[in-house]
C-alpha cells in the first residue's frame, strides 16, 4: 500500500529520511481493527521522529503520523485516537507508563491504512470534514486537556497563550474563545499576531512584552523562550499548564522565588484520553468552532509539508489526503 515512513535519521537534515512509496498492507492483532484513512495531519512529533527522537533504529522503516480520519471496516466515519496505552492498563492511559503514540511502535496513519487498537475508533460527527476531523487526536486534543481537564478552566476567566502559530497554540486559541475565556496570545511575528486576532484572540502582544492584566493561567508551549514571560505574567495562585518546549527545555531562570512566594502551580499535560477525543468532537460540533488549517495536501507531495514545518512556514495544521 501507498505510505509515507522513516526510513533513517538525520538530526541535521531530517527529511533525509523521509520516504514517499510502497509499504506492505497493515497486520491486524486480535483486538484491533483497520481505518481507512481519508486525511491525516502533520505535527511537529513527526518531524522529531526523522530527527530519531521519540523511534528507535530498530523500529524502521516507520510509517509516520499520529493523527487520521477516514472509515472504519463498516463504513462509519471516524476518528483514530492515537494513543494506544497497554491491554492491560486500566484508567487515563495518559498516565500508562507503557503508552506509545501511533508512529513509535505501531505503525502510523500516513497510509492508505492504518490498524489501531479497537477502542481508539471515535466516530466522527457529519458536521466535521475529513480534513477537520484529521487536524484533532494529537494537537487539538492536547489544547483541550491542557485548557479543561489539566488547567480546569471556566468561562471568564483569562489564559495567555504562548507562541501564536503552532497547531497546538492554534488550538488553544479558537477553543479558548469558544468556552468563554478571555484570551491574550503572543507571537515574535507580526502576520502571526494577527491570525491570532482572527483566530479569536482578545488582545495580542509581541513575545516578552509586559501585559496589561495579570492572568489566570498561561498555556505554555514553547519553553525556555518565553518560560520567565510565563511566570512573571500570572496573578497570584495562577498557573501554567505546559505541554511542550518547542524552543528548548533547559532553563536560564527557573523564577523558584516567584513560583513559592506568589503560590503559583506548574502543571505537566500530554495529549489526552478516548473520552477527551470524544468530548472534543461534541464540543465542535455544537459550537461550530473549527481548526485553522494552513494547506491540504496530497498524500504523495507529503515531502512539501514537511519541509514547510521544518521551515516554521506555518500557520495552523498541514493535512494530508487519500
């Protein structure tokens, strides 16, 4: 069957490795189920994959992708749940410590097929596209648990978002918007800045720049960048819900003092469950909020989304179709 997979890494030049050709049809385990996949979307988890992080050597050839949409084997539209936690685990399986995404040990999603475990079939409501649908299980789902399972948000109440742009600040943005909150963003980039006030966005600033309002909670992405702006930006007994460290995890400055004297709470999230999926989708569909997809793509000009995200020349979600 048709797929796009790793074939080797490269940290310095990772599409090196990227392969656009043949793969052999999926094998189905006791218990799993085969999806047809109509469109699927990039993330940066992908990238990192040829880069070798996150997939072991002994693992390629990798078909990439965490993310689809398409039909399952009678025919119904569905979303794939990416991750597949142990059969025997119980529970959040955000938590399994022997969780994987689809792409890591199972084989990924930009194929003509995919199989996944039958639980992570979530079906898909007719109001959303293909494309749309595509753009959820890993960025949109992560934006989600962050806001109102991890961060417990409530209308009202006042989040920034860091690092306009990416799938998953996007995301934070539009379903911010959609619940009720009041919503600062920030970019380095003035186009950016401006997408994010189309997006939904109250009130945008350039990165680092002093706010005129301490807020509840700051959804960080980015990290060492913009970590001490976090920090310095929440009100007393805010928090920040943090979910990834797009431009480094080490720190220069960790701001302790201000963490323990202002009583703020640092909060770790990934991605999220089947019934957050499922609670996602509901949620889109009744308030007919939407990703912001930046381009659609064939399957097989795969190379040309990649090298766009590689590039950061990117607004919103790459997808890709069969």
């Amino acid at each position: 069957m048709f797929a796009v997979y790793a074939e080797s890494f490269c940290s310095d030049d990772p599409l090196s490795g990227l392969v656009v050709g043949e793969r052999p049809d999926p094998e189905v385990p006791d218990g799993w189920t085969t999806v047809e996949v109509k469109a699927a979307s990039l993330n940066h988890h992908d990238l990192w994959s040829l880069r070798g992080v996150g997939l072991k050597q002994e693992r390629l050839p990798m078909i990439l992708g965490c993310d689809a949409a398409g039909l399952d084997e009678d025919g119904n539209e569905v979303v794939v749940h990416a991750v597949v936690s142990d059969p025997a685990w119980s529970g959040d399986e955000t938590l399994d410590p022997g969780r994987s995404l689809l792409s890591e040990r199972f084989q990924g999603t930009f194929a003509e097929r995919v199989t996944v475990p039958k639980g992570n079939v979530v079906p898909k409501p007719a109001s959303l596209s293909f494309e749309e649908a595509a753009c959820l299980p890993t960025a949109w789902l992560t934006a989600y648990r962050m806001l109102f399972v991890r961060g417990a948000l409530r209308p009202g109440d006042t989040v920034l978002v860091q690092g306009a742009g990416g799938g998953v600040a996007t995301a934070l943005i539009t379903l911010a918007r959609a619940a009720g909150l009041v919503v600062l963003a920030t970019s380095r980039d003035e186009a950016k800045r401006a997408k994010a006030l189309e997006l939904g966005a109250h009130e945008v600033y350039e990165s680092g720049a002093r706010l005129p309002v301490k807020v509840d909670a700051v959804m960080e992405t980015v990290g060492r960048a913009t970590w001490s702006h976090s920090v310095r930006s929440l009100r007393p007994g805010g928090k920040i819900v943090i979910s990834g460290t797009t431009s480094g995890p080490q720190l220069d400055d960790a701001e302790l003092p201000r963490i323990f004297f202002l009583q703020l709470s640092v909060i770790g999230s990934t991605m999220g469950t089947r019934g957050e999926l499922a609670s996602l989708l509901k949620l889109l569909d009744a308030t007919g909020a939407r990703p912001l997809i930046d381009r659609v793509l064939p399957m097989d000009q795969a190379r040309e989304g990649f090298s766009a995200m590689a590039q950061g020349d990117v607004f919103g979600k790459i997808v890709f179709t069969r």
